[in-house]
C-alpha cells in the first residue's frame, strides 16, 4: 500500500518534471529574437532561422513528429546513406552482440582459470592490469590493420572492451567461492568438472553477472563512438551523418533511441542477476 | 566387532604463522573409536578440536602420524564419513530437497532422479522437516538449517558421522529436540559418530566416550572418560542416576582447571599412546576434586 503510493507519487514527479523540460525547451527555441529586415530572397535562403529569430534548435514536437516517422517507417533501405533508424540500431546491437558474446566465450573460462589457479592469477595479472584502462578506441587502428574489414573492426573493439569487466568478475567470483561450500562438495567426493558446474558457478554468479552488466553497458558506450569513427552503417554513424545533415531533430531522436536500448539491455542483464542472486 | 574401528595414530599438526615461525596445535596424539561408539571430544577453544575433526575427514592432513579407518589410512574426504558442520554449509541456491538431494546424487550417481528424491524425502521427514522441502535455506531458522545439514549427513548412510559443534549456535530448547533426534536415529542405525562439544551435559547425554583435550598450543589427549550412564538414557531422568554428578564434576573439574594444569603435571604412569580411560563412580556430594574419585579401568 505505501509502496504503490509511493511508486504512483514518483510517477506523477516524473511525469511533471518532463512537462516542465519539453515546456522549458518549448519556449527556449520557439521564436523570440529580434527579426532582421532584409532582402526576402536572401532571408528564403536563410530560411526561419534569420527572419522569424526562430532558433536552429528544433522543438520538442519537432522531435516527437520525426519520432514519429521513424515509428511509421524504421526499416527503410535507400542506399547507403539513408537507411531507417530500425536497420542502423539492429547493426549496432548485432555488433554488440556478436563483440560481446565472443568476450563472453573467453572471459568465463579464463576468469575461472584466473579464479582457480593462483599462479595463473599472479602470471596473467600484469597483462590485465596494463590492457584494462586501455581505451577500446585505441585498439581501432590496429584491428583496422589487422582485419581490413570496419564492421569486425568494431566487433573487435566490443570485444576488447567486453572483456575486462567479465574477466575481473568471474575471477574475482571464482576464488572467492566460501570455503565451506568447497568443503561440503569435497566431503562428498564431487569431481572437478560437477563441483565447477554445481558449486563454482551458482556461487560465483552473481558477481559474474553483475561483470557482464557493466561490460554490457561499455560495449553499448563505446559502439556508438567506434561506429562514428569507421562510419558505414550502425547508429553511431547514424548520429554522425545527420550531424552532418544539420538534422538536429534525428541527432535528439538518436540520443533518444540509444538511451532506451541502454536501458534495455541494462534491464535485461539485471532479470538475469535476479535470476542467479541467491539470499544467504 | 572391532575395538579400532577409527585409530587416531600420533597424529601432529602444525601451523605455519605468516612470519615464518611455526605453531604446534597438538603433538602425537592417539584414541581409538570402536563400531557403533558415540564419542565426544571436549577440550577450550582453540585446543585443535576442529584440526582434528578435520583430519577424520580428511579435509586436513596431519603432519606427522596418521588417522587409520577400518585398517586404511584417510587420505581424503570420502563419502564413508559425513560431517556436519559447525555453521551448517548449507548451499543457499538450492531448496532443503536440494541440498540433501545434492549428497544422495554424489553418493549414488546412477540413482534415478525419483531414488534420489524419495531417500531425500525419507531424511527430511526423518528430521522433523516434512512440509519444508521447498524452502531454501535462507528462509529457515538456525535450527532448521542445522537439521537440513544433519539430514544431508545422514542420508548418505555415512559408516561414520563427524559433528563440529552441530548444536551450539541454537536456543536450548531447539537443541534438546535435535540431540534427542539425533541420539534416536543414530542408536537406531547403529551409527559411529565423533563429535565436538563445549557442552558438558549435551557430552553426558549423548557420548559413550568423551575424550578431554588440554589447552593448546601443543595440547594432547589428557584421558578418555567412560560414561557410567547405561546407553539407554533419558534426558529428564539422567541427573537422578548416582554417577551423573560424579561424570559432571569430572567433566566441569577438567575445563575449570586440569585442562590448564595437566602438562605441567603429567602423571608418572601417562602414556601417550594409552591415555587413561576413567569411569567416574557414584559419590557423595559435595564433590571432592573428582580426579581423583575416578577409578582407572585401564
Ligand atoms: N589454517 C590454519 N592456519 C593457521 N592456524 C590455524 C589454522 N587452522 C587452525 N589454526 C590454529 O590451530 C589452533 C586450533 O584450531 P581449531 O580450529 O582446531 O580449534 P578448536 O579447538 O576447534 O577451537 P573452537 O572450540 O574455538 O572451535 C588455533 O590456535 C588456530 O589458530
Ligand atoms: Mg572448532
């Protein structure tokens, strides 16, 4: 009962602070400054900007009309350079995906390498510790070198920076699993591989999980920045060219739009983290 | 029926301190435990109860000596010998059915899932806990938990039980119903069991044999004190029975003092490999020091 009332009261605070910003922005740009007299041919040229004082800044219901049409139409394909928003973003989580999944692949059994073996874990730490706070841009040049293809490129670069986040955390998960859970499965002579799946794992997951929600969250950072940087097709090289296109209407749709898949994927890995959370 | 069904061999252990000096928890320490025997070992904290509980198991290895089972050295875990554990190493992720299923699919890998959940069952009834298979762990009181880990134990059919402390973390009350549970299932499997006990009147009530330990570091077994209480006891009843007190004051004589006292004043006749079994009698009370009311039997 308090709860709901307290969710339904955020929900109206919310609700009301959006007002007040979509109304603030509303009267921030809608004309105002002073109007210049001059030549109608040349103020045609300079379009509403110059003669009405109207800001270049579209309007909340600017934004929300082109949202709009891209809701109407969002997997329109006319050539290279003007492709729906919905084709741009599937490339983008495609390559996330794909980034991601591959540093899932390597992270959790080296993690439970690093988790399990001491020595392993003083031998790889050097390496970890100088290829973390690296960048993933900085690797773009080199994968260009080495892939010669833009798209893997990027993948490569989600992959890069997918991995650390889910490597320190599984390992870190691993070789702190309780010594009483380890004992219990020694007692009962379980073997390396069911103790590793039945014991290891359910222990360690949450704090594996909660790696891969911060590695999610990198990777949907940085592929925005990598597909700006090599361009061609994805969301990120959809924000850049409509920069260039001065439509700042779809570059607001785009921040817009990345937020919500942030969010989504976000949410996504915190229903699994719930999934695996176990009360001690 | 063999009178060494557990051999305690001059076992040592001892620890390495982070600065390089070494620690002797116990030096050459030896008991035996026959079939179907329930001894309890009693000694203050730190004295290396649980070192040796842990070298039963075979979660330790000594340093020198050796802990023999029906004739084999330990040297590991195995699934003859269950423990239960002091802070009952439940796994929280998975349901009571889960946790004892767990033991009985280790114990028998290629039981049916139907064997497996059955047997589960029939240990948890066995414990009290029928209505709570579901729950897990976290949502149970300390001592349904301890239940759960005395259920997993004893659903392997263990040859042997060890106990580190089961009860000592519950209300009295709780603690009386699972020593009378566990006393009854055990004389009803006929199980040998070593268990660990601050507890002087949870040792009376329960231990054939209670093996006193001296304080550490480098504690030894300073005797072994037959209980005079017939095997078939009542928990309400045995303080009327005439050497109750005599085994108690005994018991309490030893924590208060000799087990301070005792190396520094080993008797001439002490053999480490024979430590001196007592059997406290019957006697007037007040107690005299109870040392010496106890009459040697071996
Ligand atoms: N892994 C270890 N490393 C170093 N020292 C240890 C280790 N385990 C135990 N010890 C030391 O061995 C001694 C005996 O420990 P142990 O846990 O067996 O005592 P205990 O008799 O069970 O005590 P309590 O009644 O408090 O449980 C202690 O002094 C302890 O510090
Ligand atoms: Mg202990």
């Amino acid at each position: 009962m308090r709860q709901t009332s307290l969710r339904l009261r955020a929900g109206i605070v919310s609700l009301g602070i959006l007002l007040i910003f979509g109304l603030a922005w509303h009267l921030a740009v809608s004309g105002s400054g002073p109007t210049q007299q001059m030549d109608p041919e040349y103020a045609k040229l300079m379009g509403q900007t110059a003669v009405q004082g109207k800001s270049a800044m579209p309007g909340p219901l600017d934004v929300l009309v082109k949202i709009w049409s891209h809701l109407k139409e969002p997997f329109y394909d006319r050539g290279p350079n003007d492709k729906g928003i919905g084709i741009q973003l599937a490339y983008s989580i495609g390559r996330v995906l794909l980034g991601y999944g591959l540093a899932m692949l390597v992270a959790l059994p080296l993690g439970f390498l690093i988790g399990m073996s001491p020595l392993m874990a003083r031998a790889l730490d050097p390496f970890i510790q100088i290829m973390k706070p690296v960048s993933p841009l900085a690797w773009m040049p080199l994968a260009l070198y080495t892939i010669k293809d833009s798209s893997i490129s990027s993948i490569f670069v989600i992959f890069i920076c997918s991995l650390w986040p889910m490597l320190i955390n599984t390992a870190f998960g691993v070789s702190s699993v309780r010594k009483e859970w380890l004992n219990v499965a020694r007692t009962l002579e379980v073997g390396p591989f069911r103790r590793a799946f039945t014991v290891i794992l359910p222990a360690a997951a949450p704090t594996i999980v909660t790696g891969m929600r911060i590695s999610i969250g990198i990777a949907w950072l940085v592929i925005v920045a990598a597909e700006m940087l090599v361009g061609g097709t994805g969301i990120g090289y959809f924000v850049w060219n409509e920069w260039n296109n001065l439509s700042i209407t779809n570059v607001i749709t785009s921040i817009l739009v990345i937020g919500l898949v942030g969010m989504i994927l976000d949410q996504a890995l915190a229903r699994v983290a719930r999934a695996v959370s176990f009360p001690e | 029926m063999s009178a060494k069904f557990i051999s305690i061999e001059g076992i040592t252990r001892r620890f390495q301190a982070p600065d390089g000096s070494q620690t002797t928890v116990f030096e050459d320490i030896w008991f035996a435990i026959a079939r179907g025997e329930f001894v309890c070992m009693i000694g203050h904290s730190g004295c290396g109860k649980t070192t040796v509980l842990n070298i039963l198991s075979g979660l330790d290895l000594p340093d020198d000596g050796a802990a023999i089972v029906d004739g084999k050295a330990i040297e590991g875990p195995s699934l003859d010998r269950a423990v239960i554990f002091q802070s009952h190493a439940l796994l929280p992720w998975r349901t009571v059915l889960g946790n004892v299923a767990y033991a009985i699919s280790s114990r028998w890998p290629k039981w049916s899932r139907s064997q497996v959940e059955e047997q589960a069952r029939r240990f948890i009834d066995k414990v009290g806990l029928k209505g709570a298979e579901g729950k897990k762990p976290a949502q149970l009181s300390g001592g349904m938990k301890q239940r759960v880990g005395i259920a997993r134990a004893l659903s392997i059919e263990p040859k042997i039980l060890l106990m580190d402390e089961p009860f000592s973390a519950l209300d009295a009350l709780t603690r009386g119903t699972l020593q009378d549970e566990v006393r009854r299932i055990c004389l009803e499997t006929g199980q040998t069991v070593f268990m660990i006990t601050h507890d002087v009147d949870e040792a009376i009530y329960l231990a054939d044999k209670i093996v006193l330990m001296t304080n550490g570091p480098e504690a030894m077994v300073a005797e072994i004190v037959e209980n005079p209480l017939p095997k078939e006891r009542d928990r309400n009843q045995i303080h009327r029975h005439p050497a109750f007190y005599a085994i108690r004051n005994h018991l309490i004589d030893f924590l208060v003092s000799r087990s301070k006292t005792f190396k520094s004043e080993i008797p001439a006749d002490y053999d480490r490999r024979k430590p001196p079994v007592i059997l406290p009698q019957n006697q007037p009370q007040p107690l005299p020091p109870s040392h010496e009311a106890g009459r040697k039997v071996a």
